[in-house]
C-alpha cells in the first residue's frame, strides 16, 4: 500500500509539473502576440473585402450593430483602448462611418490596426507589466493588449456571421 501511495504521490507531482510547465509555455512573447496581431489586421480586412456593398448596412437584427458599423467598432475600440490604457496620443485620423466608402473604411481599420501596431510596440516591459484600473478590473497593460485583440476577435466573429446571412463565404481563418 505504501508502496503504491508513493507510485500515486508521485504521479500527482508529475502530472501538476507538466501543467504548470504547459501553463507557463502557452503564453506569448510581445513579438509572437504581434506576429498574431498582424494576422489579425489582415483577417478583418479580409472579413471586409467580402461582403459586397450591399450588405454593408445590413443587420442581423433592429438592435444589433450593422456590419459596417461592426467592422468599424473594432478599429475606434483599437485607438479608444490604446489612448485610453496603452500610453497611446493622439492617432491623427478620424472616419465618418455615414459618409464612409467601403474603401474609406478598410483604410480606417488598416490605420487602426497600425495605430495599435505602434502603441503597443512603443510598451516597454515595465509598461507591458504595471497594472491599472481598467473597465473595474485591476490588470496589467499586456492584458489590455490581449482584450484589444479579444474584443476584435469578438466583433469580427459577428462581421463572419453577418456575412453567412447574405450568403457569402468568409475567408478562410489563419491561425499563424
């Protein structure tokens, strides 16, 4: 019995060491997080170029947000957040949405995108590491990064439905 509460001890002890050793490596280097980030980027432009100019008012619902004004949301959140929670200044461009060719708007995104691109790389590690307040949470600046890249992954998962509605075939997800 002891003999086997030993074996049992011990693979406990193995199995939490190859957990931690997997939590620890599942996370991500600033220059992995931006290699992903531009993958991002060109996803949602991607996501944009297909839906036809008809269906860039379109709505899954009278309450939701159109796809444009989805696609939109991810760029201002971009630029919002950085400003806001990233040591980000002042991006120097702005979109009217109402007027906005769908031109205009993927060069909104794209600057978006850049304009992240850039506040994010400017973070040095005791930037990337101070914690804030932020939304009522206590978090680091990395977290905030990661909830950029969450929040466009949300919005552009709603852009990819609305595109299935008008019957159109999204592009095709890259992971890396």
């Amino acid at each position: 019995m002891k003999k086997a509460l030993h074996y049992l001890s011990g693979a406990m002890l193995f199995t939490c060491l190859i957990m931690v050793s997997t939590t620890a490596s599942a996370q991500t280097t600033k220059a992995e997080f931006m290699s992903k980030w531009q993958n991002s980027k060109q996803f949602t432009l991607d996501v944009l170029d297909k839906m036809p100019d008809s269906g860039m008012d379109y709505k899954t619902d009278p309450e939701a947000m159109s796809f444009k004004e989805q696609i939109y949301h991810i760029g201002n959140a971009i630029v919002g957040i950085s400003q806001g929670f990233l040591k980000g200044g002042d991006p120097g461009f702005t979109l009217e949405l109402a007027s906005a060719s769908k031109a205009d708007l993927a060069n909104y995104v794209a600057k978006c995108y850049d304009y992240g691109t850039m506040t994010m790389k400017a973070l040095s590690e005791a930037d990337g590491a101070e914690t804030l307040e932020v939304f009522g949470n206590t978090v680091s600046r990395r977290q905030v990064m990661a909830l950029i890249m969450d929040h466009a992954t949300h919005h552009r998962g709603a852009a990819i439905a609305y595109l299935r509605a008008e019957g159109v075939e999204p592009p095709a997800f890259v992971g890396f």
